[in-house]
C-alpha cells in the first residue's frame, strides 16, 4: 500500500487489553502524505501499517486531545497560503480504526510551528513557533476543529550560542497542578510562565513570569513526574546537553533548579545536541534523546526526584529527535531523523535500562511519535 514498515513483525510475550495506535508525524520533503497511522503491539513493541493521511508540509509535531476524539500537528512552515504565517491541522480518530480524516487547516501567526500540546481544559491547542520565538493559542470548537487564533505572545531577546540568535520557542508543558503553561524558549535560555485564561483564550505572564537557566543551555523540552504530588520536573537543554532537575512550588508557581548534569558520558567530546524527554509511568526512571551521540541517556530518580545516571543506549540509527513510551511502560519507540527509522526498545522494569526487540521501522524523516489505546 506504500505505508512505510508495512508487514514488520518481532515476537515477545506481554498481554494487554484495548487496541493501541501510533502515530507518526514526519518531514513531507515534497510528499504529499505526512502523518502515518500504526496499530501497535503491546506484546512486542512492533508496528504493523494501518493508515496514512495527506496533509500540510512537515507536520512534524502531534497532539491528541484526550478525548481520543481528535488529533493536532502543527506544519513547521514559515509561509502558508501566500503569507507568512504557521499553520496547523485537525482530524478526526476513527475509533473502531484508528484512521484520520482531515477537519480543517488553520493559518495561524507565528513562523515554523514545532510543538503543540493541548491545555488541561481540552479547549485550546497551543503552538511553540521556533522560527520567530512566539506563542500561538488556537481554540478548539464543538466538533473538533481549530478555529481562528484567539492570542499570540512573540518572545524576544538572545544567548550567547549561535544558535540563539534571536528567542526559539519549543515545547510548552503545564504544570503538575495544571494551572501554568511553562513555555521552553531555546533562544533566551528562559522557560516562560504563562496562565491561560479560558475565556477567551489569553496568554497572561504568571507572577514569576520565567525561569532563567544556564547562559546558553537552550531548554527544548520539559516533563513533570506522574506522581503530581511529588511536585518534581526536569528539563533538557539542548545546546550544553544537561538535565535539570526542578522543584515546582504549587503555592507561588516557582521552578527552583536543584541539580543538574550532562546527558552525555563523560568521555565523548564531539557535537551532540539533546532533544527529547520523557518520565517513565512508573515515576523511577527519566530518559532524554541525544542527536550526534546517537542515544538515550537512563536516569534513575531517587526519593527527593534527584538523578542518578543509570546508562546510554544507542539508537540503532542516527538523530534521536523524538521517542514515546508505550502506555504500559514497557517498550520505547525512538524516532531518528537522519537514518529514516523507528526502532523499538524493550524496558527492563526492575533497572529501566533499554534493550533491542529487533524490530526497525523505515520511514523518512520520523519527527514526533504519539500512542492512543482505543476500547
């Protein structure tokens, strides 16, 4: 059918209940289709091909809402219908298949969309533009779609790596207590704090309104431990490869850094940029994607959420821009950018530590790779 991996099989032993899909978003470089649609194995790890659908160039970067009704990518683009603009697609999830069917297209200010989430509220998608550093905020209507958008926050300032030459919004996470949008901005070595007013769809700064990080760390992604009690998060900074580990003070919305280290062994010395992040479910282990070292870095979290680093595994390809972890916790899907595959790794749960399935996915320019389990 020319799904990529269409027919790729890998033998374990695990039973879960429920139907589970992946989806892939990826660079388009002139296709047409761009997101792909797999019914995941939550046996083995392995993906078989379901669907795939046309849509915007490079929708690099997915969000489901949880209503597992809907999904969002952005279109990192810098100029969408004839203006300078971003733009983002809803589609509908077939539950009985897992497929998508478009809803709309949004052009949207702001330049090179990399990231969406969706708020605690299910009613609004927030983009983070790297190309012109700023905030995008779309609202959801009844039936799904974007409608047109309601806020628009342009970051400004620099650091001291080339690569900051002027503010690079990346990732926006909320926090345990759902109440503030923590925005990563590449560019000013800030995480921005933002409260999001529901109606009518507003950005306003938080009280403490940024969290300045290392002079040219580049913070890209953040996660907060599942436990929302334990009020602990960390942040991957791709520029100096660290980790950071943060506390979150629910009273004042405060981010207070208590460690941080490399995410590199300590006697690699070529270029590397860190990239992705993810908390296991269990709460025992974070895990962040090194492009260049080619890996992912294992950190034990300790009783206070402090790091111990536990090992690195190789990717079995080259660019670790993206990887999830399966709902159970039991296998990872690494998406590399460079070698055009997705590889599966199974999940010791006793030490967290990664090992090969066996199973590899060819598909070009994998971004972003999301999980929803189907009843």
């Amino acid at each position: 059918m020319g799904w990529p991996g269409f027919g790729w099989t890998v033998s374990l032993a695990v039973t879960i209940p429920g139907v589970i899909y992946a989806y892939l978003g990826t660079y388009t470089e002139g296709r047409r289709t761009g997101i792909f649609v797999y019914r995941y194995d939550p046996s083995t790890g392995a993906l078989e091909a379901a669907s795939a659908v046309e849509t915007l160039s490079n929708p690099t970067f997915l969000a489901i809402h949880p209503s597992k009704r809907f999904l969002y990518a952005v279109s990192e683009v810098g100029d969408y219908d004839g203006q300078t603009q971003t733009a983002a697609s809803a589609f509908a999830i077939d539950p009985a298949s897992g497929g998508l069917k478009l809803l709309n297209h949004m052009g949207c200010p702001g330049q090179g969309a990399c990231h969406a989430t969706v708020d605690p509220s299910s009613r609004y998608v927030i983009l983070a533009n790297y190309g012109d550093g700023s905030v995008t905020v779309l609202p959801i209507m009844a039936d799904g779609r974007l409608g047109q958008a309601t806020d628009f926050v342009q970051h400004t300032g620099h650091g001291p790596h080339p690569n900051q030459a002027g503010p690079h919004a990346h990732s926006t996470t909320f926090s345990p207590d759902r109440k503030i949008a923590f925005v990563a901005d590449l560019g000013t070595d800030k995480l921005m704090a933002y409260r999001l007013d529901g109606e009518p769809g507003k950005l306003a700064p938080h009280r403490i309104p940024f969290l300045s990080l290392t002079s040219g760390a580049g913070p890209r992604h953040a996660d907060f431990h599942p436990n929302v009690n334990e009020h602990v998060g960390y942040i991957i900074d791709e520029l100096d490869n660290t980790l950071v580990a943060v506390d979150f003070d629910a009273a004042t919305g405060e981010l207070r850094p208590k460690q941080t280290l490399s995410t590199l062994p300590s006697d690699f010395g070529e270029t590397s940029y860190a990239a992705d992040i993810h908390v296991h479910p269990s709460g025992r282990w974070v895990y962040g994607s090194n492009r260049g070292h080619d890996s992912i870095v294992i950190f034990n979290i300790g009783a206070t959420g402090l790091l111990t680093v536990a090992g690195h595994q190789p990717v079995g390809g080259h660019w670790p821009r993206n990887f999830a972890i399966d709902p159970a916790g039991r296998y990872m899907l690494v998406a590399n950018q460079k070698s055009d595959n997705v590889v599966a790794f199974a999940i010791n749960r006793e030490t967290g530590l990664l090992s090969s399935t066996g199973f590899a996915l060819s598909v070009k320019q994998p971004v972003c790779i999301k999980f929803i389990a189907l009843d």
